[in-house]
C-alpha cells in the first residue's frame, strides 16, 4: 500500500507537503505513512484515494484497477 501511495504522488509530481497540505496533516505525518512507519486511518485512506481519484481497494493492493468505483446514488 506505502508504495502505492507514494507511486501516486511521484505520478502526479507534488510534492509530500503538497500531499499533506491537501489531506491537512504534517509533511511528518504524510512522510511516515508513506515509509509505513504509521497506520494511515480510514478516514485518511479515503481523503488520498478521493485526491488521487482512484478507490480505496487501489490503494489497499486489492485491485489493479484506478478508477475508482461509481458514487452511490441516493
């Protein structure tokens, strides 16, 4: 997953602070999610996955596919 993460970022050329800026965390905090030195909670998971537009699944390694899933409709 850490690799996934950081793979997206690199792709899109920004930088970590730019990352942590967007999901509203420290450069720190982005940096340790991404060398897995911390678990990133869901709510997190989800804010990087809604950036980068992919689904969670994509970023979890569950699946090769980037697109993320259709929104449900209420």
């Amino acid at each position: 997953m850490y690799m996934r993460i950081r793979s997206l970022r690199e792709d899109a050329d920004l930088s970590q602070r730019e990352i942590a800026q967007a999901l509203g965390c420290s450069q720190q905090t982005y940096s340790n999610f991404e060398l897995g030195k911390h678990e990133i909670p869901p709510d997190i998971l989800s804010k990087i996955a809604d950036f980068h537009k992919t689904s969670v699944d994509y970023l979890l390694d569950r699946t090769d596919e980037r697109r993320p899933y259709p929104r449900k409709k209420c």
